[in-house]
C-alpha cells in the first residue's frame, strides 16, 4: 500500500507541526493557543502596572510585554513544537521594581542592567548543559521554600496596593481601611479569581480585571481612553538597560537571584507542561528540549534588552494543554494573539493598580502550596525551608531569603552529622553568600 506523505495529507502545518503524528488538528491548535492567550493575557495587564512603580514607562512596557511573549511563544512553537508560551514572570516582576529597584534605591536601567546579566547567566548554564544538574543538586526542600518565599512576597505586595496592609511606626504593619475603594474592589477581584479557579475557568485572573476596572469605572475612579490605537513608542525602555554598571561586586547577589529563580521556574514549568500534554517521560525528558531550553534562556536575555522583567515559560500554557494542544501551532497561535493585543493600549491604560493586585495575591496563593511536600518531621529538611520561605517577606528580599535557606541548609546537615547530604553547589553558594554578608557588615 503507497504510503500518504505528510505533505498530501495536512499541507503546510502538516509539514511544520507533524500535527497527526501528536494526534491533532488544526482547529484543536487554534482553539488551544486562544485558550492558553485568554489565561495569560492577564500579564500585559499587570506588567506594565508593577513595572510603572519602578519608574518605567507604562504604554511602553505594555507593548515590550506583547512584544516578548509574541516572540518567545512563536519561537517556542516554530523551533520546539510544543505548545508552551512565554511572557514575562510574575514574581521577577514585582522583585525587580519592589525589592530592587524600589528597595535598594537603584535606577531602573541598573536593575534592568541585573535582570540581563542573570539571563545571560541562566543562558550560559543552558548552553553549557548543567541547567539540569544544577536543579537536581539543590535540595527540593529549598526549591520549595525559595517559590513559597516570592509568592508571600508577591502576596505581600498585592496586599498593599489594595490597602489592606500598611505600614505603623507602633507594629510595623498594621491594616489600612478596608472601606476604601481599592481595597474593596481588590478584595473583591482576588475572590473572583479564587472562586473561578477553583471552577476549573481558566480565564479568572482576567475576568477579574475586567471586572474590578469596570466597576471602579463606574465608580468613576477609572477614565476612559479609547479602544484601540496605535502602538505607543517604546524608546523610553528598549535597550536603555545600564549593563555596565549592573556588572559588580555590589549587584553579584541580585543577579544570581534573578539567575536561579530564573532556573527554577522556568525548567518546572517546561516539565510540568509538558508532562500535562503526555510529552514529558518518567524523569521529565521530552522531546526537543534542548531547543526549548535554548528558546526559554535566549528570551530571557532579549526580553532584558527590550526592556521587561525576566522571562519564562507560562503554567497557563497547560490550559490549551488540557483542550488539546499538542504541537508548536499552539504557541505560535498565542504568539499571534500577542502581536495583536499591541494595538489595544488604551484598554491597558484604564486599569488601575487595584485591579492588578488580586493577581498578585492569588499567585502567592499558588507558589506557597510546594510547601505540604516538605517533610516537617525532618529538621534538617523543614527549617531550612521555613527561613528561606519568611526571610523573604520579612526581609522583603528575595537573596536574604536564598541566603538564609542555603547557609541553614548546610548548618543542619553538618550540625546534625548528616554533612554527606550537602552537595557541592548547595555547599559553594552558602561559603559565597557568607563571604558576601562578612564583606557588606550583614548590611
């Protein structure tokens, strides 16, 4: 029997995306990669409005945000076939305007200057091929108090844009006024995604915004600017990056920290999507990873110059997953929505901070749950992951937080006789942020 060439039988996607050998078509792609937009395109919202309190120009980050996630998700799609996206990560976000740029009183373009640096960084362990190793030497005991760490960190933050947290002179903090309109409607957009989440609709986080904006419209706290237009000038941020000057001593932990969280959400999401979608084997291979690896670090690195947040592969990848996407045609469809969510900054513009900071809530909700995996019984396991998890948000510093965890993680182990379990990596960064803490004064 004369066999059907690809090419007779699915065309040109057919020949690209080897849809029938993942068993899909192309209608199942597209709806797939709309899903996977409609969960993510959240981020074009919330980006712009985290990154404008750095100093960053809004309009501009709102198109250099669909700008990345558009190029990195076709990238994904084209040079790995899997239907994963990419944007810039919740988290990293908030660390770089909050904690670095806000908290250690640095221009934007320095931070911006770290996040490229560490991305270049996270490349070189890429290109190198000991992403992976560095991930299974470092204990899941610290991986899981470094995620539950920023995501309190974020929750923190998202709790004080709404005003539920504010600062006291007498207790440190204390709670704002819970009848103000933003926190009212933050609240109130936090439990819609919370209630739609756990319904199973994917698109809670974005109906929440659309929702919150709408109502603090109506309240006539949030004006109107139009629908559509043309996209708005992004000179202000892209390339304006201080690299130079980001490259010392004095940035060394930042841009380690944006380089290993980097490392860790990323490559899980790589493995968890694709262990959604039936690609991944039992220790978390899949096919073409070294291409998608590549397209996730090389973003990374061209997202810092464009001028955003780090980048990486997006969970919400797994909702076009869970509708069947199978291939690449997923992402390049999402990328494609990407490019032209730029002609609707206007709509961006109205959302106001309120609106954005239940996202930022329900994220800490998400990161905080690795935590029931830790083995609170074990000591050596459990307090290292409580430092690393609280010095974070009580410190708001994602570095004191890794610090605290590996330098604790060593003083267990050997404390307790059982130094075998240290490895060298976890070992060599402890010793370095010792060194780092002698040289500042613990400053």
């Amino acid at each position: 029997m004369p066999q059907t060439t690809p090419a007779a039988t699915g065309g040109l996607f057919e020949r690209l995306f080897r849809l029938r050998e993942h068993g899909t078509d192309v209608r199942t792609e597209i709806i797939a990669g709309a899903t996977t937009f409609l969960t993510m395109v959240y981020i074009i919202f919330v980006n712009p409005q985290i990154l404008s309190a750095a100093g960053m120009d809004t309009q501009a980050v709102f198109v250099v945000t669909c700008l990345i996630a558009a190029i990195g998700s076709i990238a994904m799609g084209f040079v790995a076939n899997l239907p994963i996206a990419l944007a810039p990560a919740m988290g990293l976000n908030a660390f770089f305007a909050f904690v670095v740029v806000g908290g250690q009183h640095l221009s934007w373009q320095v931070g911006m200057g770290a996040i490229f640096w560490g991305a270049v960084g996270f490349f070189l362990l890429t290109i190198l091929r000991i992403r992976y190793w560095l991930i299974a030497s470092i204990p899941f005991a610290l991986r899981a108090g470094i995620g539950a760490g920023i995501g309190l960190m974020i929750a923190l933050m998202g709790l004080h844009n709404v005003g539920i947290v504010v600062a006291s002179p007498a207790t440190m903090v204390t709670v704002g006024n819970l009848t103000s309109l933003p926190c009212v409607l933050g609240t109130l957009g936090f439990f819609i995604i919370a209630i739609l989440a756990a319904r199973g609709i994917h698109a809670s986080v974005l109906i929440a915004i659309l929702v919150t904006t709408t109502l603090g419209f109506l309240f006539g706290d949030v004006k109107f600017h139009g629908v559509a237009s043309l996209p708005p000038d992004i000179s202000g941020v892209f390339g304006q990056l201080a690299i130079k000057d980001a490259f010392s001593l004095g940035m060394g932990a930042v841009i380690f920290s944006f380089m290993l969280v980097s490392l860790f959400d990323s490559s899980g999401t790589l493995i968890g999507v694709a262990g959604k979608a039936g690609l991944a084997d039992e220790h978390g291979r899949f096919p073409r990873m070294k291409q998608a690896l590549l397209v996730d670090s090389s973003a990374s690195v061209l997202g810092a110059f464009m001028g955003t947040s780090a980048i990486s592969t997006y969970i919400e990848s797994s909702a076009g997953v869970s509708v069947g996407g199978r291939t690449g045609l997923t992402a390049v469809v999402t990328g494609l929505l990407f490019v032209l969510a730029i002609f609707f900054s206007p709509l961006a513009a109205m959302v106001p901070a309120y609106a954005a900071a239940g996202a930022l809530i329900f994220v800490g909700v998400l990161m905080t749950a690795e935590l029931k995996r830790i083995n609170w019984d074990d000591m050596t396991e459990s307090v290292p992951a409580f430092i690393t998890a609280v010095m974070m948000p009580f410190c708001f510093s994602i570095t004191e937080g890794i610090a605290g965890g590996f330098i604790a993680y060593c003083v267990m182990k050997a404390g307790t006789g059982r130094w075998r379990e240290i490895r060298l990596p976890v070992l060599v960064v402890a010793v370095l942020f010792l060194v780092k803490f002698i040289m500042d004064g613990g400053h």
